[in-house]
C-alpha cells in the first residue's frame, strides 16, 4: 500500500509541473531560511553546556551603582575565592584566571616563530577540574601547578613547533619570562563563554604583577575587587542565594567608597552569552527576532503549500469519491495525503540543503559568526534538521489531508461538490496573511536602513573625518617622545593631539566625587588629553577658559554641559572645585559643549577633562591628516617610523569616522539581513498568488472565452481576475500597519536618538507591496486573457 501511496504521489507531482515547482521551491527557500537562523538560535543557546557541570559553575560580578549611574565588572581579588569557599561547604571548589593586561603580547620559540598574541591568560589546575577542556597531551592535574608552565591549544601548537611534541618546550613571553609547555587541549568549542589560546600558570602571573606594581589594584589580603575571574562551582545550582549572602561579610575594606557602593552577585555560566551580553553580535532579543522570522518565513511557504493543494481539491474530489466507493476509509486517504507531502517535503527539504551550504557562509559573514564545523554535524542540530522537516511535512498535510478524506463520495459522484465554495475564506486568509507579514518585514527593513543612517549621520559635535588614532601599547610609550618628534615632521599631518582613551572603540575610566552644592555622590567619566585634543576634534566651547595656556595645572579641570547639570552647578560652574581621586581638590575653569563620546544608543553622559603637557603615559595618538594624501602610503610611512623605535610592539590604528560607525554593526547586519528575509517573505509570497492566480484563470478558461466572444476587452478580463486579489493586499495593508508600528516603536526604545516613525514608510511599503502583487497578478491573467477564445470553447 505505501508502494502505492509513493507512485500516485509521484506521479501527480509530475503531473502538475507548475504548482509542484512553486510547492517545492517556497518549501525549499522557507527551510533554508529556517535553517541558517536555527543554526545561529541553537549556537546561541548552546554555550557553555558541553561542560558536564554547566549548571553548577558560577562567575562573580561586582555591580556598583554610584551618582545614578550602573558599572558591572568582573575583576575580583585574589584572595577572594579562597575566602568564599572557606565560608561555604555548598562551593565545592573555585578558579581564578588573569588576563594579559588586555593588550598583545609578544610570544617567540625561535627566531622563526614570534608572533603578536591576544588570547594569553593565566589561572590554576582547578581550571581543567571544573571546566571540561580535552587534553591532547600532558596531565590536566599537574598542567598549571608550577611557576612558569603554559597550557597551550593543537592549533597554537602546530603554530609555534609545527608537527613536533611541544611538551617540555619553551615559549618565551614578552623577552621577559620563559614559560615550559606542559599541556596541549583541543582548540575550545565556538559556543564557549571562555576563549583563550594560551593558559599559564598563577604564579607566573603575580611575577609579572610584582615587576609592575603600577598593574596591581590590591593588596596582598584583600578580599574584595582586583585583578582576576573568579568561578565558582557550587554543590547544587540553589545553593547560589546563600553563597551570596555570605559574600558582603567576608570583605576587608567595608568602608571604603568603593566597596560601600558595591554589590556582589553570581552569576550562572549558562546565562553569562546571554544573559551578561557585552556584544553586539549576540543578544537575547535578536536572538527572539530571528526566531520569530524564521517561524513567518516557514508558515509562508507552508500556507503555500496549503492554499495551492485545497484550491486544487476539486480536481482530486472524484479521485477521493472513487477510492471511498471502493472502500478507502477517511484514515487510508489522509494516509495517502499526508505522503504526498511528506514526499514533497522530503524533496523540498534536500533542495534546503544545498541552499543552506550555498548561502551559510554569507550568513556567518552578516552576523559575524564564527560556528564550529563540528556543531553543524552535532546531534543537537541534526535533530533540529530532523524536527524541521517532520514538522513541515506535518503541517503541510494536516489541512490538505483533512479537508480532502471528508467528501462525501455520494455528493461527488452526483457533481454537486462546487468548486467555488470550498476553501476559498481560508485561501483568502492566507494571502491576507503572507502579504500582511511581508509588508510588516519591509516595514521594519525600513526603519532599521533609516535609522542606521540616522545614526551614522547625526551631528555628534566632533570633526572625525580623516582623523587617525594610533594606539600605543606601553613598550611603544616608552618611546613616545621620539615617534611624536617624528610625526611633527612628517608632512600631511595637520595636527597631533593625545589621549589616554581611544575614541568608539569601548571602555571609559570613571571617578566617583560629590556635587560641590548638596555633596551628593556623582559619577564622572573622566579622560586626560593634551592641549590640542580639543582643537584637533573641533570640540566647541560652552565656557572658554581665561587662560589657555594655563589648562595643564594640575589642579584645573574642564568639563562637559551635562556635567553641569549632575553636579548641579548650573548658576556658576567656573570656579567649582571638585575632589579629585587623590583627595586634592581641582577647579573647573572652562566648559565644553556637549558631544557624544559614545554609541548614540545612549544619551550623552557627564565627562571631565584633565589636561597634560606630558603626554608619555597617554595611550592614543591623534593625526588630523590633510585629505589630499595618500591615506595608505601615509600610514605605510608612519608604521615605517613606529618600528623604528619599536619593531617588537604592534601598529596598531583606526580612523575615527570608521570606528564610529562600526559601533552599529548589530543595526548593518540586521538590515542585510531583514532585507534579505523580507525579499525572500515577497519571493514566496508571490509565488503563492502566481499559483492562485494561475489555478483561477484554469477554472475560469471557459467563462474567459464567453465574455470575449460577447466583447470583454483584455482590460476587463484583466480586472476580472485581479481585482479580489488586490482587495485582500489592501486588507493587509491596513492590518499589518498597526503591527509593523508597534514592533518599530519598541525597536527604536533601546536608541537614546531616534528616526522619526513617518507616514511614508507605511505608504511606500503598502504601494510596493500593492505593485508586487499587481504584477504578478496581471502577468498570468493578461496571458489568460489574450488566449484565443476558440480553443477555450471547442470542446463544448
């Protein structure tokens, strides 16, 4: 019997060409485009649990709420682990790890093999008990138990001693410290929260620390915040709120400001990708959307599929009356229908597959993914793949197969089943539905595209084209004097200003003080500059000060117009004193207007400005440079001078307008790709009018014949047949108007700066997808209408 079902199956398939290619094709684009975005949904939501105590392993966040404003970090003392798990008999063990300083590092084996490195971290044997890291080669236990010993990844390995043994070989960090390698691991998965190339040992760490105290924020028994990741894994995941109030007891400096203002929580592993999201390229919210655009863009190819077999159910009614005379019951028909379009499903679904491998890495590159090969093979994903094609294959039949097993045999074989009545609300549902949903995609598509640009374009009271910022690792500042001397001779160098934060590309000092007039607790953000970064950038004046040449005192401060209003010195701001971070006071002697020195998703902040003639320990250079240059010969020659004076330290520059604009890489990716979803939602949608449409002129051939033989025109004939179509696209105008509004308007709440929400976005979506419809409408019924009537009529 299914042998059966298979051929009859197969051959309708065959037999209707046309409407078995629109089934397949909108199936096929509908699962690749659910496809690509289950792949990022279920990477996103799979971190961190290959680790086998997942749910048991915690991070320590310090949040400090001060003056109004909100800091959360992650850097806890040393000394704190121990005296947490001390406390608890729930934290069944603890690990620290330490960063580089956050800055490239020098690694060399050999004279051959030297390279600038980022993912260099330090922390302890109970690293690899707590998380789980395959290892390749060496003891996991004894790994990080001695003072200069490196765990390093198969790929760092094959990098640095090619195809040889790395175990027992050295690798010397930044000229200064020889590290032995003990361990090799496999490179750590994509949906990992921890990401590191290089593990060394603590104890090489606090060497390092010792020779730079300026790097250490603690002292030797502190307990409280410092320089390191502190995990926790704990007996069970409950035991999480009674660590927690443990934790303010056991801090040894209570009083001070820092502390006092601070608030310490743990945080699951499982929730730190989403749930602490500091990056753009992955949040829980578009992680919903994109869920939600895979579900639309799926259900539009099913509705397809759906509308296309039920306007057709005519066809098949005496098949059906037949078969139940014979003795089919409804079972074996749904049976047989639901085959169909399993099999139609099936062969959609490998056409999926091929569109998936084409359009994925064009899916990684939008959204800047990095997803192991191996999670696409995983079982997790295979059974998504599998769930995917069973539902659709479900859904797909579930209304077909019902609709068609419950004719009654007798009213078909009397020819009274009309083929006018049966379907023909929930068809006219299903095109409200695929175009209300497209117009609400192209709605959407085109408010992100404007507010991107908005954002993009928006005065932000800072000049910064053409200028380029050099950021300067400390071995370079060693040598700040002499590369400055030789910008200052370098020729299409405008001007050179100094810093000690690089401009859009993340992180603000702040300082916490008191407003001078009701002594409340503020915060500041705060940035030393030299006496050119303010004419470099075209920073305007609100209040300038008396005497230029006087700014770098020590004890003179400028600020910004916002800073006015949190400190509350809005009747006479010059001549206000502050307590700085050293317990001395500095006066404000000038006041800047307001610029933004951040995204434009938030709203501009206070910020104070200390000015410096001595600008060796700044960490960003500034060039204002003369467009008429050669930009990549320019930087081609100031990277020629940097290595100069030092060849080990990395070049590392940006322009500014570029950097600016690559905050809002989240908003250009989602436009690519909402303008890519969106024409694929029409593309679909489209195709399912055209086989409407199609089917109608078919059932209409013969009436089309009549009216042209008693004088309709083609444009009447023309209108005939579109005209309840683009009725139903002016109803889904008008319903998905209100939606699209909505969605938009809680959209741009997460933007301190919006694009206006203007009437003709809503027009223009509507016209286009009014024309959309239209073509494709009159394509296929002005052919029906040009048909020669004789053919239609003779075989009355």
């Amino acid at each position: 019997m299914l042998r059966n079902y298979f051929k009859i199956a197969l051959r309708n398939l065959l037999k209707n060409k046309t409407f078995s290619f629109i089934n397949i094709v909108g199936l096929a684009m509908g699962m690749a485009v659910s496809m690509l975005i289950l792949l990022y949904v279920s990477h996103e939501l799979s971190y961190d649990r290959f680790h086998p105590n997942g749910r048991r392993i915690f991070s320590t966040l310090v949040r400090m709420t001060f003056g109004g404003n909100t800091v959360q970090f992650n850097q806890i003392s040393k000394n704190f682990g121990p005296a947490v798990k001390q406390a608890n008999p729930e934290v069944k063990d603890f690990v620290r790890i330490a960063s580089s300083f956050r800055e490239d590092v020098i690694v060399k084996s050999d004279a051959n093999h030297q390279f600038f490195e980022r993912g260099f971290y330090f922390s302890e044997p109970s690293l690899f008990k707590i998380f789980a890291f395959d290892f390749l080669k060496g003891n996991a236990s004894a790994a990080l138990a001695e003072p200069n010993t490196v765990v390093i990844t198969k790929e760092i390995a094959q990098k640095y001693f090619g195809n040889e043994n790395p175990i027992g070989k050295t690798l010397t960090y930044n000229k200064n410290d020889l590290l032995k390698v003990t361990g090799v691991i496999k490179q750590l998965p994509t949906n990992s929260s921890l990401h590191f190339d290089f593990i060394a040992s603590l104890p090489t760490f606090e060497g390092i620390m010792k020779r730079n105290p300026k790097n250490r924020y603690e002292t030797e028994d502190a307990v409280g915040t410092g320089s390191y990741e502190t995990y926790f894994l704990l007996d069970k995941p409950e035991s999480k709120a009674k660590v927690e109030k443990v934790i303010p007891k056991l801090l040894t400096d209570k009083k001070s400001e820092l502390e006092s203002h601070s608030a310490y929580f743990l945080l699951p592993l499982l929730d730190t990708h989403l749930g602490n999201n500091w990056a753009d390229s992955s949040n829980t919210k578009y992680v919903m959307i994109f869920l939600c655009i895979a579900g639309i863009v799926l259900l539009l190819a099913l509705i397809n599929y759906m509308s296309l077999t039920t306007a057709r159910s005519t066809i098949r009614a005496k098949e059906v009356g037949v078969r139940k005379v014979l003795g089919a019951n409804r079972q074996n028909l749904a049976a047989q229908f639901y085959g169909e379009s399993i099999l139609m499903s099936l062969i959609s679904f490998v056409l999926a597959l091929v569109l998936f491998q084409v359009l994925k890495q064009s899916f990684y590159g939008l959204l800047d993914l990095n997803i192991d090969d191996s999670f696409v093979t995983s079982p997790l994903f295979l059974a998504i793949l599998l769930a995917l094609v069973i539902i659709t294959a479900l859904i797909a039949g579930s209304y077909p197969a019902l609709l068609l097993s419950k004719f009654s045999p007798l009213s078909i074989l009397k020819g009274k089943l009309s083929s006018s009545n049966q379907g023909v609300a929930l068809r006219r549902t299903f095109i409200v539905f695929q175009f209300g949903a497209s117009v609400v995609l192209i709605i959407f598509s085109l408010v992100v595209q404007r507010q991107l640009t908005y954002l993009q374009t928006k005065k932000i009271g800072i000049n910064k084209e053409q200028v380029l910022v050099i950021t300067l690792s400390k071995a370079a500042q060693k040598h700040y004097a002499a590369f400055r001397h030789d910008l200052t001779q370098s020729a299409g160098i405008q001007q050179i200003g100094a810093a000690s934060m690089s401009l859009f590309t993340g992180g603000w000092n702040m300082f916490f003080t008191k407003t001078p007039i009701t002594h409340e607790d503020v915060s500041i953000n705060n940035m030393t500059v030299n006496e050119n970064f303010f004419s470099l950038l075209g920073l305007e004046w609100k209040y300038k000060p008396a005497n230029m040449d006087e700014l770098a005192f020590g004890d003179r401060i400028l600020i910004n117009e916002t800073a006015i209003g949190k400190l509350k010195i809005a009747n006479k701001p010059i001549g206000q004193k502050l307590d700085l971070f050293d317990s001395q006071k500095a006066e404000i002697v000038g006041v800047l207007k307001d610029f933004n020195f951040t995204s434009l998703q938030s709203k501009i902040d206070a910020m104070m400005f200390k000015v410096v003639k001595d600008t060796t320990s700044l960490e960003a250079l500034y060039l204002r440079l003369d467009p008429k240059i050669d930009f990549q010969q320019k930087i081609a020659s100031l990277e020629k001078s940097y290595k100069k004076y030092e060849s080990d330290a990395p070049f590392e520059y940006y322009f500014l307008d570029e950097a600016f604009n690559k905050q809002y890489r989240a908003e250009q990716r989602m436009s690519y790709l909402f303008s890519g979803f969106t024409g694929i939602a029409i593309l679909i949608a489209c195709m399912g009018l055209f086989g409407l449409i199609t089917f109608t002129t078919e059932q209409k051939t013969k009436e089309i014949g009549v009216r042209k033989v008693l004088g309709a025109s083609v444009v009447n004939i023309v209108s005939l047949l579109s005209k309840d179509f683009l009725r139903l696209v002016f109803i889904s105008n008008g319903i998905a108007f209100p939606i699209a509004y909505y969605i938009i308007h809680q959209w741009l709440q997460d933007f301190a700066y919006q694009t206006d929400i203007s009437a003709d976005i809503f027009i223009l979506a509507g016209v286009l997808a009014i024309v959309i419809a239209l073509l494709t409408v009159i394509f296929q019924a002005t052919k029906a209408a040009l048909m020669n009537p004789v053919t239609s009529l003779k075989s009355e």
